[in-house]
C-alpha cells in the first residue's frame, strides 16, 4: 500500500499500529475548549458545561470545531472523566473552581455506588454514533475515561485533589476499602469504554491526571493493576489503547509493563529518554510543553523541531504534554498543526 493510500485511510489510525505514514499525525488534549470563541458561543448556548456535554448535538458541534479550525488527525468525543461517577451515583456539579462531587467518607457511601453497563451514560453513546456520522473517514474517533486511581482521587476529594490528603489516607488507613473502590471505577470503566467502542469509537485513551502523586511503591499496589486490569478486558475490541500517565516519570518502567499500544509523555521528558523505559513495541505520544503555544512562532517551530527528532519514526503521534488551556492563541494552534504536517514528513 503507498503511503498515499494509507494517508486516505488514516493517518492517525496507521501510525497506532505501526504501519508507515506520509507525515505524523497530530491530535492535541482539549483541543475543544475555552481557547477557541467558536467553542465559547456554543457554551453559552448550552448554559453549562454538564448540559453541554449531554446534549449529543451541541457535544458534536464542539468535537467538530477544532477538526475544521485546526486539520487535526482525529477527533476526541467532547464528554468528561467524571461523567461515569455522576452515572454510579454521585452528584456533580462545575463551579468556577472546577468540579464538585459530595466526597465519598464512608464505606456504605462506597458499597452504594453501582457498577455501570456498557449501555449507560445514552447521551455519550449518541454523541459518538452521530459523530461517526459526520466524520470521513480520513478522521477517527478517539473515545476516552480517567483512569481507576485519577477517578478515586475525585470520588474521595469531592473535587480536584491538592494535598490529597483524604486520598492517601483511604489507601493506608483502609486498603481493603480502596481496593474494593478501585475495583468498581474499573468495572464501571471497561463497561463504559466498551459502549463507546460499540457506539464508533475508532480509539481510546486512559488520562491518568493525578497518578504522578503515587510513589513507585504505591503505583505498582493501587495504579498500575487497575489499569492493566481495563486495558485487559478492552484488548479484544481490537481498537489502539493510548495510556496518559501525566506527572509519572518515576513510574515509567512499570508503564513499560502495561498492555498499552501508545504511551502519552508529558513535557517532562523527552521522547528518547522515556522512550528507553518502555517496551520496544509500545508507541508514543506527546509532548510538546502547551505553554510554549503562547510564545513567539520561531522559537514554537524551534521546539517542535526538537520533539520530532526525539521521536521514534513509527508508532508515534504528536500531541501536547497536557491539555490546551483558554489562554492559548488560537492561531498558534492553528500554525503548530501546520508546522508538525510539514516537518514530520522529513522524519517518518
Ligand atoms: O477536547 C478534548 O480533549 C475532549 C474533552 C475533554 C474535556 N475534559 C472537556 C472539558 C476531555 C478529554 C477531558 C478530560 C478531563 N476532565 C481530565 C483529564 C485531562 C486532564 O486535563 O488532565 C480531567 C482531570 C477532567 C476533569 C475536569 N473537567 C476538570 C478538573 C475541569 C475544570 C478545569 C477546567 O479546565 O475548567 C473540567 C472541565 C472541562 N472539561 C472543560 C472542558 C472543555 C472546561 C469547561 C468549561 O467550558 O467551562
């Protein structure tokens, strides 16, 4: 097949599975969001963020934003780690100052949560069919959750953890609680990233935000086996698995050891270095620091210069080392895909 025919087919799709590309691909964490003002009016019309990630059609129309703004290589379900956690019985809210949930305190909080199925959570279900619609096929569908450990962090804190004191308390005060815990946001979590394959979703990556506060010694107690776990029982979905560990360079060699297809780096490392901590099959994505958007367009294309030459030449996607946030000039994005298209084709 000429590399042309498998650009037609996919570009992001064929990179994830090893298989040569015309130019690396690129997708960015949040590239819907705050920093785009078409994302912004759309916003407004939905009133709040928890309406508008439930209602498919204003949920498609923000998918879609940044695949006609940008020309990314794929596209990534407009939806939020925490909605599975509202779904097993906790009520969500987003304030100024980000999420709030009532934290878990008790054990009888926590046998209480149910264990979704994989047909829960229809909004997110219909988001992705109608987007599979709308779609060519020269843009795939990334679905996504948080991973075990991340969605603990926001059950216990009842929002985004700081010291995450409560956290850490529940893992050595009551281990067999936390395991108990961990063990249903898995389940609930293979059953949802299931319904999102069935509905059309073409990939799935675990965003691990929080996993950089564990210790190696924790890590490989309470994140590393749930992970597993969920990648385990998604394998046979036959979709590439993309695993976010963010803040968890100390981790890396029991990442190494995950069943992962793609392993996202944060801007902490670079590509080569992480690279040798993994295993040889395991691809990468990342890691751009996001911040550098803000900067001037030389010193950018400077930097990203620098990240493609420490990337491996298969199995690699570009992406940020996090997400975009609302400061970030559009325009930049926008110069950023052009330059990763254009200088990616003298390295793949
Ligand atoms: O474009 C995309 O990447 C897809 C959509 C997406 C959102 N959140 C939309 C969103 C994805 C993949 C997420 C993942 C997510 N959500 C993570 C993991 C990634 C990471 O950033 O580490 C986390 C930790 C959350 C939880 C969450 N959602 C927080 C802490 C907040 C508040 C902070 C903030 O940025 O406002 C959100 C809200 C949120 N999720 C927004 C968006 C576009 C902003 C909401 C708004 O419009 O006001």
């Amino acid at each position: 097949m000429s590399a042309h025919t498998v650009t037609r087919k996919n570009r992001f799709l064929a990179a994830c599975a090893g298989e040569a590309v015309d130019t690396v691909p690129i997708w960015l964490m949040r590239q819907a969001g705050r920093y785009l003002p078409e994302y912004q009016a759309t916003r407004r019309k939905a009133g709040d963020f928890l309406t508008l990630c439930t209602t498919p059609e204003l949920a498609v129309e923000v998918t879609l934003q940044p695949v006609h703004r940008l020309g990314v290589d794929a596209a990534i379900l407009f939806s939020d780690i925490l909605l599975p956690l509202r779904a097993m019985g906790m009520p969500l809210t987003f304030t100024e100052e980000g999420p709030r949930l009532e934290p878990l305190t008790s054990e009888a909080a926590i046998d209480a949560l149910r264990v979704l199925s994989s047909d829960e959570l229809p909004e997110v279900l219909t988001t992705i069919r109608l987007l599979r619609r709308e779609l060519t096929d020269v843009v795939p569908l990334i679905g996504f959750s948080g991973a075990p450990f991340t969605l603990l962090t926001y059950a216990v804190e009842g929002q985004t953890g700081k010291s995450f004191v409560r956290s850490k308390k529940l893992l050595y005060s009551q281990p067999a609680l936390a395991h108990r815990l961990l063990g249903k946001i898995s389940d609930s979590l293979i059953a949802h990233l299931e319904g999102q394959v069935k509905a059309g979703a073409q990939a799935l990556q675990l965003f691990d935000s929080w996993i950089g506060v564990l210790s190696p010694e924790d890590y490989a107690v309470f994140g590393a086996p749930y992970v597993e776990k969920v990648l385990t029982a998604l394998r046979p979905l036959g979709v590439p698995l993309i695993y976010f560990p963010l803040g968890g360079l100390s981790l890396l060699p029991q990442v190494g050891k995950l069943s992962a297809d793609i392993i996202s780096i944060d801007w902490r490392q670079s590509l080569s270095v992480a690279k040798q901590q993994l295993q040889s099959n395991q691809g990468l994505q990342g890691n751009l620091e996001p911040l550098l958007l803000l900067g001037p367009l030389a010193q950018l294309e400077a930097r990203v210069k620098q990240v493609l030459a420490s990337a491996p030449r298969r199995r690699y996607v570009f992406n940020l080392g996090h997400g975009l946030t609302p400061e970030i000039p559009p325009a930049h994005v926008e110069a950023l895909v052009e330059m990763v298209h254009r200088l990616g084709q003298s390295v793949v």
